[in-house]
C-alpha cells in the first residue's frame, strides 16, 4: 500500500512539473513572437534601428506640410522635395542648437563641397527642416544660413509655416524631440534621404555622410 501511494504521489509530481513545463514553454513561445513582432523578426533592436529597417522596406510620401524659407517664400515640403526629381538628402535642426545641430551642420557642409567639387547639384540636394517654428522665423533661418555658409543651388534650411504641423512631420520622419532646460531640446539625428518622386526610402547615420551621398547617387535619375 505504502509503495502503491509512493508512486502515485510520484505520479502526480510528475504530472505537476510536466505541466509547468508546457506552461512555460507556451509563455517563451508568445514572449519570443512578441519580441519578433517588435523588432522586425529580429532585424531591429532599438526604436531607431526598427525606423530605419521600415523606412528601407517601405518608402513612405513625405507630408504635403507648408513651409517657408530664410526669403519667405512659401512652399510644401513635398513640393520641395519633389523639386527638379533629384535625391535629397535631410536633417532636421533648430537654428538655437548648440550641440547635436552643430556636428550636422558640418556634416552637410562637407556634403555641400562634395556635391560642388563632382558638379552633382542636379543629381543630389541637401535640406535643413526645422522642428522649432516658434523661434525658427525666416530672420533667424537666414542667420542660420549665413553662418553654415550655404550654397542656395545646393542646400536650403526652411521652417513649417505652422507649429500644429509638427507633430505630423516628427512622425513622418521618426524624430524624437524632448524638451531641455533654457527652451532647448534634445533629439535624435540622423541624414533622412528622399527621392525625386518625394518619398523617404532610406535613413543612414549622420556620421555616415559618404554612405548617404553614394545611396543618394545610386537612386538618382
């Protein structure tokens, strides 16, 4: 008797931890589709690198937004970006900046001495959109154009002609801006490349200035 209630106390263990197993093995299961599902099967790991990783898979219209330059003259962005069907290469500023908005600022100015010396201004252009409209007045976008010493033919700054509107164009292109002390803000940055029919099909790192103008000539008319 005492042997028969042994093996069915060992039974029911057994039993016990054999459905514990099937429990959690389900519960990896769904945490592992999960995980799949977030991180586009596995290519991405990090908001950034999932943004990149969708934009390369599936070009997405730029915003048809109203935006105006350091002349004033008005415009959309997809206009401008759709403007003589070449490839445009895009970053996004607040003229104010002092950190992140500087090292881009340099960036395209070396894409700028590049596109002049190889004579690409039809093939390649660069813009600067900024996500600060409240300050980004068309006085402050010329100061700002001035100082980063731009070529017109080559490269323009403009800013959206009204702040409801930015919600819309740091979604359409994946920028986060988080307010900081001194009315600045901190945001990620990257070189956001479109093509001549206004659509964003690749996003490569700001550092990476010869790997963005070699994918805007590969995609160029």
């Amino acid at each position: 008797m005492a042997k028969n209630l042994s093996l069915a106390s060992e039974g029911r263990a057994a039993a016990g931890l054999w459905k514990t197993f099937l429990a959690s093995t389900v519960v990896l299961a769904l945490g592992l589709i999960v995980l799949l599902q977030a991180t586009a099967h596995g290519n991405a790991f990090t908001t950034e690198t999932l943004r990149r990783t969708e934009v390369a898979n599936t070009p997405s219209l730029v915003p048809e937004l109203s935006v105006y330059d350091a002349d004033g003259n008005h415009s959309t962005l997809r206009q401008l970006l759709a403007d003589g069907g070449k490839v445009w290469i895009v970053d996004f500023v607040y003229t104010r900046c002092q950190t992140i908005c500087t090292t881009l600022g340099s960036v395209f100015q070396q894409l700028q001495n590049q596109i002049r010396l190889r004579g690409l201004e039809d093939k390649v252009g660069l813009l600067s959109v900024s996500f600060d409209p409240a300050h980004d007045t068309a006085d402050a976008l010329q100061i700002y154009r001035d100082r980063m010493r731009m070529d017109p033919a080559i490269w323009n700054v403009v800013s959206l002609s009204s702040p409801l509107d930015r919600r819309q164009l740091l979604d359409a292109f994946g920028i986060i801006v988080i307010p900081a002390p001194l009315g600045e803000f901190e945001h990620n940055a990257a070189l956001h490349l479109v093509s001549g029919a206004g659509r964003l099909f690749r996003i490569v790192d700001y550092l990476d200035a010869t790997v963005a103008l070699d994918t805007a000539l590969a995609n160029s008319p």
